[in-house]
C-alpha cells in the first residue's frame, strides 16, 4: 500500500516547491496564465511556422503515398520519359490526358520525376529545359487540362 506522502507527489496540480508553503489558487491562476501569455506571444510567426512545418510534411507524406500507387509509378514513369527529350505541349497534352491525373497529383508526379514547373496563379508554368512551348501554361479546370 502506498503512503499518502507518496500519493501527494504523484500529483501535479499542486506544485510544492522545497521549503515553500502550497501556492495558492490566486497563484495557480497567475502562473497559468502568464504560461498563456507567453505562448501567444509567440502567436504569429512562430505557429505560422509551425503550421507551415506540419503543412508540408503531410504534403510530403501524401505525394510519398500517391508515388507508391500503380497509378502514381505509371505517371512518375510516363513523365519522366516524356522529359527526357525534347517535347512540345501537343505530346504534354497527350500524355496528361492520358494518365487522367488532376492537379495535385499531376504535381506530385512531376516532383517525383524531376520535372521543372512553376504553380503561376491558376496555372503550371512548365520551366523544364526540353519543353518546347515555354510560354504556354496548363491548368485544371472541371476535370480537364487546358491550355492557359
């Protein structure tokens, strides 16, 4: 059987420090929200980071997810032949329409094969140095690529 003193130091919610008398509610109450205080002083930038950190990893984790799918192989392996040598938007056309990819997954291929692109506004820039068509961008809207 335990001893009382034992049980009293198991618990937290009274934080005895040596040679000092049990805080007081008022103290508690202070302590705690100074502790608040200082984790929203840290508020903007810090949890925007922190955010942003935790964002990306699960897009990370989501393209690693996409990349071990038959379908995301199939795209990764397609668009890597297709940078392989010199294309124009008529072959890029081809090939999106035929893997039937949207967007996001569109992008994580091309992470994943080594392709140059750039997100501008709606559209992808393709910046990928065997790209022929250098000004023409593509988009993905209501389920087809276009031409932007």
């Amino acid at each position: 059987m335990k001893k009382l003193k034992e049980i009293l130091m198991e618990s937290y919610a009274w934080e005895k420090k040596p040679g000092k008398p049990l805080p007081t509610l008022a103290e508690v109450q202070a302590e705690y929200e100074s502790k608040m205080k200082e984790q929203s002083g840290q508020t903007s930038w810090d949890m925007i980071d922190k955010q942003m950190d935790a964002e990306a990893a699960a897009e990370i984790e989501n393209a690693k997810k996409f990349a071990n799918t038959p379908s995301g192989m199939r795209a990764i392996r397609v668009i890597k032949r297709l940078i392989s040598k010199p294309y124009t938007y008529d072959r890029l056309d081809s090939v999106l329409q035929s893997l039937k990819l949207d967007k996001q997954h569109f992008k994580y291929a091309a992470d994943a094969a080594g392709m140059n692109y750039r997100s501008s506004g709606a559209g992808i820039a393709i910046d990928d140095e065997n790209y022929l068509d250098p000004d023409v961008s593509i988009d993905y809207i209501n389920g087809e690529w276009i031409v932007g």
